[in-house]
C-alpha cells in the first residue's frame, strides 16, 4: 500500500482523536491494526516542524520583547506612598 497523503492523514487523526488502531481500520477499511500503525507513522514521517534552533531563537526574542515591554511598564508605576 504506500503512501496515501489523505488517508494517512485521516489514519494519524483518528488515533489522535483517541481510537486503537483497530478501530482505525475497521473504520478506513484497511486490512487490520498493523496497516493503521503503519499509515499514522507514514503521516509523521510527513510532519515538518522547526528546527530546534528556529524554536529556541524565536522563544529568545518572545522572552526579549516581555522583558522590554516589562520595563516599560514598570517605569510608569509611582511607588511612592500615597
């Protein structure tokens, strides 16, 4: 069987969604749990995330931005005693 973009991608869905495998199948209509194992991992083979760096680079300007926005507020507080 290879790869079936639209199936796999229902395949890894529904066993997201919380269905075993066999229910995954039954369901697709493929010949049994093993055939659905194998369509979710083909669907993750697909996935393309972000490398590690991108993650860590963006999370450091995230936090950089807070950290600015946070001084900036701070620095308009009064507090002084009333």
């Amino acid at each position: 069987m290879g790869f079936q973009p639209g199936r796999d991608r229902v395949a890894l869905e529904l066993r997201l969604s919380g269905m075993s495998y066999r229910e995954v199948a039954t369901t697709l209509g493929l010949p049994g749990p093993t055939a659905a194992y194998r369509a979710c991992r083909r669907s993750l083979r697909h996935i393309h995330l972000p490398s590690p760096d991108a993650v860590a680079e963006a999370q450091r300007e995230r936090v950089a931005y807070l950290e600015d926005e946070i001084t900036r507020a701070s620095s308009q507080l009064d507090l002084r005693d009333p």
